[in-house]
C-alpha cells in the first residue's frame, strides 16, 4: 500500500518541477533575445510646424488628439496647409476623417519596435 501512495505524489512533484522550468526559464530566454529598436524614418522636429510633422508621418499609424479630447487613430494618407486626411480608421476600416490641423492638440506615433 505504501508503494502505490507514493506514486502519484512523485508524479506530483515532477509536474511541479516542470511547471516551474518552463513558465519561469523560458520566458528569460525569450527576452535575453529580443531587443528594443528604433523604427527607421519615424522622428518628430520639435523645431518644425505641426504641419510638417504630420508630412513625415504620412504612411504611418498615429494617433490624433483633438482639443475636444477626442482621439482617432488611423494611417495618415495626405496633409495639407488646413486639414489631415486619415485613412483606415480603428475600429472603422471603411472610414476616413478630415481633421483641421488647428484644432490638434497631440499626436502619438510608434516610434519603437521589439526585434527578436
């Protein structure tokens, strides 16, 4: 009887053992590979317009905040003297906006990128 007792309680240790290799070694591993790399093209010119910052990004996904607090997030197709056009808006693939460049009040571009 105490043969068959002692079973399944090693096999409990060993699943426990395994449990523990795997959720915490490999996930170091996994992030001793990876690193943190700079997008090529992707800079803001504190120096320049808010007009020409939104022409560097056309292309690319940002997000706009508007003075009334609203935020759209789309892929930036054209920008011109008054308005910026956004194409592939989140959550409404099928939509574009036109938004007044006067009345933006941020705008946030991923300008990082995990590489492994």
């Amino acid at each position: 009887m105490r043969e068959k007792a002692r079973i399944p309680s090693s096999i409990g240790i060993m699943i426990a053992i395994l449990f523990l290799v795997v959720f915490w070694g490999l996930p170091a591993q996994a992030g001793a590979k990876s690193e943190v790399v700079a997008i090529e093209g992707m800079s803001y010119n504190v120096n320049a317009s808010l007009e020409d910052n939104l022409k560097s990004l056309v292309g690319k996904n940002v997000l706009v905040t508007c003075v009334s607090g609203k935020t759209i997030s789309g892929f930036v197709k054209n920008v011109g003297n008054h308005f910026i056009h956004l194409e592939k808006l989140d959550g409404k693939e099928y939509f574009d906006a036109l938004i007044r460049i006067e009345n933006i009040c941020s705008v946030e571009a991923q300008f990082r990128k995990i590489q492994r």
